[in-house]
C-alpha cells in the first residue's frame, strides 16, 4: 500500500491560508485604518482645531489673570504666600474651565470625567485628612494673620521667632536659633502668645538688708538705659520683688529682642555686677543664724 507525505504548505500558510489571501487581510486591515482616521479627520478637523485654539488662548489669558491677581494681591500688600495661593488658584480654575469647554467642542461629555473627579477627590480627602486640615489651617493663618514673619510666638509649649508661613506648615527659630516646623493644625484653635518682635527678659538681684533698696534700683535703671538692649514700646520695669531670709531681691522686667536674648541677658548681669561692685552694695550670700541652748 502506497502512503502519501502529508504537505507542510498549511502549516506554513497560517492555518491552511494561502499566502495571497493573509496579505490581502493585512491589506484591507490597512486600508480599513486608514479610511477611519481620514474619516475622523474629515469629521472633526475643524472641531479639533478650535479645541486647541481655545485651550491655548484659555491658558494664555489664565496666565495673565493669575498675574493680574499676584499684582493686586501686592498692591494691597497682602501676605505673600497668600498672594501665590490667590493667583495659583485662579490660574487653575480659569485652565479648568477652559479644559471643559475644550472637550465640550469635541464632542466629548465631561460628565463622566466630573463624577470621576468627584469620587477621587472624595477617596483622596479622606486618604489626606491630615494633611489637607493643615492646608485648611494655614490658609487660615494668612487669611486672618494671628501672627507674622518676625513675630516671637509661643503655642503648644515652644516659643521661638517665625521664619516663614507655608499652608501646610510653620517655621520659627527658637532662642537657640534652632528651626522648628509645627503643623499648621496644631496652631489653629490653640492658644498663641504673641509678643511681636521682643521677649520678656526676667533678672533677679539680691542685695543685703543694709543697703538702700530705693537708691539701688535708680543705679540699676541708668545701668540698663545705657545698655539699651530694650526693644519695642514696653518699658522696663524694675523693683523690689521680695524680702528674702538673706537679701532684698529687686527684679527686673526689660523687653528686648529675641534674637539677642541671651546675648542681653549675659551683657545685663555683666554690667548690674560690675555697677553694684562700683557702688559698694553688698550683694549677701545666704547665711543662716544657729544659736546653741545648754541646759
């Protein structure tokens, strides 16, 4: 019995396709291709232009706008963080608009892509609670301006100088000059010591019961005015502050810069020192009297 080999040609035509018939499949296939991209661009060539048109006109005169904003923002000598904010924004709601009137010319619904925008902003503002509330604080800040760049505050236990305002966060220098970054929502709704440029330096000075306390106090108040570390509008005050077992203490109230705190505190105490010792007035150690009863 004769067998007949069986023919590779199917295997090699894709599947018993005669090669001719694949390349005319591909052929139409292309041909198909591009009689929709002729006919997309034939249909909506015009709309497309005018979508482009009017987006880059749109993004030009929102680019001018938001300039516009910054420059009243500066004329009215607003906060310069909110004035940036202010004129981002409007930038960004006027590209926006323009983006939806943009695809309205394609034909396109921008339904769709708004409830879209919704839900993601809606998952988004609960992922980023945190962070969006000291956003919502720091606009807070600089809208109503509890303090300023320069300011010495003192909230949630640390005092220092504010350096800058950011919507997400603040940053102030201590006395150290170190520089601390407190969220913004631990600011808002808090309670906020605001002493402007200066801070209280508080000295103390004993002197022994025999001197005059009166004539004492005058020396220590030409002392300080020829240091002048006093800052601000606050006058300095200074008095007698108690009778202790051992000396009358006469403390002293100045304000002065924070910058230079310890700088005038060290050079306040150096010049009360050397003036004291001028004048002769005893400054006591404590001593305790102990008398002895025998029976």
């Amino acid at each position: 019995m004769l067998f007949q080999e069986p023919s590779n040609n199917s295997a090699a035509t894709g599947n018993g396709l005669d090669p001719s018939q694949l390349l005319q499949n591909e052929i139409d296939l292309i041909t198909q291709a591009y009689q929709v991209t002729v006919e997309f661009f034939t249909t909506y060539t015009f709309q497309l232009i005018g979508a482009v048109i009017i987006f880059i006109i749109g993004y030009i005169l929102a680019g001018k706008i938001a300039n516009a904003v910054l420059k009243l923002c500066q004329k009215h000598q607003l906060d310069i963080t909110l004035s940036q904010f202010l004129s981002n924004t409007a930038k960004m709601l006027i590209v926006i608009m323009i983006a939806i009137v943009a695809l309205a010319k394609l034909g396109i619904s921008v339904t769709p892509f708004i409830a879209a925008i919704g839900a993601i902003s809606l998952g988004a503002g609960l992922a980023l609670q945190g962070l969006l509330s000291n956003y919502a604080a720091g606009f807070n800040i600089i809208l109503i301006r509890p303090f300023v760049v320069g300011d010495t505050i003192t909230v949630q236990g640390v005092t220092g100088v504010v350096k800058e305002v950011l919507l997400a966060y603040t940053i102030i220098a201590d006395k150290d000059n170190v520089k601390i970054t407190i969220p913004n929502k631990h600011i808002v709704g808090e309670i906020l010591h605001n002493s402007k440029d200066d801070s209280l330096l508080d000295l103390t000075v004993g002197i022994a019961y025999k001197e005059d306390p009166i004539s004492t106090i005058t020396l220590l108040e030409n002392v300080i005015e020829n240091l002048d570390i006093s800052g601000g509008t606050k006058a300095t005050q200074i008095g007698i502050e108690a009778f202790g077992d051992s000396s009358i203490d006469i403390a002293l109230r100045i304000w002065t810069p924070t910058e230079y705190l310890y700088e005038n505190k060290f050079k306040a105490y150096k010049a009360i020192y050397l003036a004291l010792q001028e004048a002769n007035i005893e400054i006591p150690f404590p001593q305790r009297d102990v008398h002895l009863i025998q029976k």
